[in-house]
C-alpha cells in the first residue's frame, strides 16, 4: 500500500464535521471513521485532529461532553451544533466546486488536438 497522503490545507475541519454528522465520537473515533472512509489514503496527525477540535469548538461548530469509551475509558466526546452543521454545508459546496474546477484544468485536453 501505498504511503497515506497529507492533507490539503483547510480540509481537516470539514472532514471532522462529517464524521460527526453520523455520531458523536470521540478523538479515536474521528480518526478511525476518516481513515476507513478514505482506506487509509488520508494520515490524520493527531495534534492536528486536537488543535482541530479545540479551534471548532471555540468556533461554536462544536460541543463536547466527558464520557467513557468501550474500553472503558474517560474520553471528550464531539457533536456537531447547528453552526457546525452550515459551516460544513457551506465547505461541501465550496470544496466540491473547487475539485470541479481542478479536475476541468487537469484533464483538459491541450489546444489544437
């Protein structure tokens, strides 16, 4: 396999949001759900998922509660809030629009052929 791609700048934040439009999850569950959905194409650093949090949380994007873990351990857990829910609305459409124009440039075919 191959090694896992770094992540774009920017693209962290809502891939968080979405994993958090199925359940609440804590840290582990985050990373876990994104990984499984991307096959293990994504590394997700761990200092970057926590600043992430903790940046969308003072955002308002997010609300935390203690809770414990199947391994019964004490963990934050993170659920969307209504303004979570937009801003991940409002990155979908800019971030597929993006992908749109990136992919129409990549594979153009060149002029005069």
């Amino acid at each position: 396999m191959d090694e896992p791609m770094s992540l774009v700048k920017g693209t962290l934040d809502a891939l968080v949001l979405r994993a958090l439009t199925w359940d609440t999850m804590h840290g582990f569950e985050i990373t876990s759900w994104i990984e499984d959905r991307t096959h293990g194409a994504l590394g997700i650093d761990d200092s970057a998922l926590y600043q992430a949090l903790h940046r969308m949380e003072e955002r308002g994007w997010l609300v935390t509660e203690w809770g414990v873990t199947e391994n019964n351990r004490r963990a934050r857990y993170y659920s969307l809030t209504r303004a979570g829910r937009a801003h991940l609305a409002a990155e979908t459409t800019r971030w597929v629009r993006y992908a749109q124009i990136v992919t129409a440039v990549l594979t153009a075919s060149p002029r005069g052929t």
